[in-house]
C-alpha cells in the first residue's frame, strides 16, 4: 500500500532528536511510521483500534 501522498504529522512536543513516530489518517483508520527509519512499513490501525489506543493514553492506561 502506497502511503507516500498522505500528510504524515508528528507531534509538536516531539523531542528532535528523530525518536518520534509519525502518523497519517487512511480511508481505513490510522498509519504509524518511525520518524527515523521510514525505510520500515507503517503500522495500520482501524479507527476503532486508534480511539481505543487514544481513550488509553488519556485514561492514564500507559503511565509509568
């Protein structure tokens, strides 16, 4: 699957120093890519998968 003409995004809060992810809305959910080695193929995640992964992250699910 072509991803190439898709606007990739990476967070504002990124670090710089090339340690980030990049993401991209598909018509089928979200793409996630390494920031430093887009040679690697995307992850592909459904929007449900996304918003479930999202709700996570807010609900503090992910916190050390």
């Amino acid at each position: 699957m072509d991803l190439s003409h898709l606007p990739w995004k990476k967070s504002t809060r990124s670090s710089g120093n090339g340690a980030c992810v990049e993401v991209a809305i598909t018509g089928e959910g979200v793409a996630v890519r390494d920031t430093k080695d887009r040679t690697k193929g995307p992850h592909i995640y459904t929007h449900a998968e996304w918003d479930a992964f999202i709700k996570g992250v807010k609900d503090g699910e992910f916190d050390l």
